[in-house]
C-alpha cells in the first residue's frame, strides 16, 4: 500500500484537480506545465498549494 498523502481518493475527480491547480497557479502568478514541475522553487509550490487551500475554504465557508 503506498503512504503518498498526495493520492486522489476519488480517481473521477483527477481531472478537476489538476484544473483548479493550473488556475490557482495563475492566480499567483506561477506557471505550471503538464506534467513535471521540479524546477519550480518551494516558495512557488507553497504559494499555489496555499492558494487551492485559501479558495477551498472560501468555498466550504460559502457553503455553510
């Protein structure tokens, strides 16, 4: 079984994720590609993981 936090739990879900994560990029700037992204820096992958954090929270606060 493999211990990678970053799975998808919903495999039909794969293709909005990547969706939502190409636009928060753009949103803060970073430019993402299919595929590969190591050349990014910690700073520019923090920034979009924090920004698809922020806008998920929005949502849920929304919903409530």
């Amino acid at each position: 079984m493999s211990n990678n936090s970053n799975s998808i739990n919903v495999p039909e879900a794969r293709k909005a994720m990547e969706q939502f994560k190409m636009e928060c990029a753009n949103e803060v700037g970073v430019n993402l590609k299919q595929g590969y992204n190591g050349d990014l820096t910690s700073r520019q992958a923090g920034s979009v993981g924090g920004q698809m954090v922020k806008k998920m929270i929005e949502a849920y606060e929304r919903s409530m």
